[in-house]
C-alpha cells in the first residue's frame, strides 16, 4: 500500500485465480483514516473472477463474520506515511 497526499494506491497479488464466476472469491480492504475513531471508515469490495466491479463503501467499525485477516484476527498494518 502507498499512501500520498491526495490518493491511495492498494496492490494485491494473487496466484492461480480462475475466471469462473463459481469461485466466488472476492476480498475487503478496510481503510482506517482516522486514528481517533476505532475500526476503519471505508472498505475496498470487489471480486477475483471475470467480469466483476469494485466499490468504495463506508462502514462503522469492522465486519463481523468469517475473514481472512492480515496477521493477527482484528488486526491492521501499522500506518502508512504519506508520501
């Protein structure tokens, strides 16, 4: 990830995707943009096969349910300096 002063450019790279829509796979990002408000104000959606979309949704805290978690379950990367 890389943040700069007016945009945030998010990478994600993945191996052995299949086009089929039957895969369902799909991923979240949670961005965190306000360090005195806990949990993220915006999440990433989108999905991993043809002809998907993508949406920047904002949330109130974090999703609750089954996640793939970066590292430790509920836990972020630490923050990124603009730039």
């Amino acid at each position: 990830m890389r943040n700069a002063e007016h945009k945030l450019v998010v990478t994600t790279t993945h191996d052995n995707l299949r086009r089929d829509p039957k895969t369902g796979s799909a991923g979240s990002v949670y961005i965190d943009t306000d360090r005195s408000d806990k949990g993220p104000e915006f999440v990433f959606v989108g999905g991993y096969y043809a002809g998907t979309d993508y949406q920047l949704l904002h949330t109130d805290g974090t999703s609750k349910g089954l996640v793939d978690w970066l590292g430790e379950p509920h836990s972020f990367t630490p923050w990124i300096a603009r730039g």
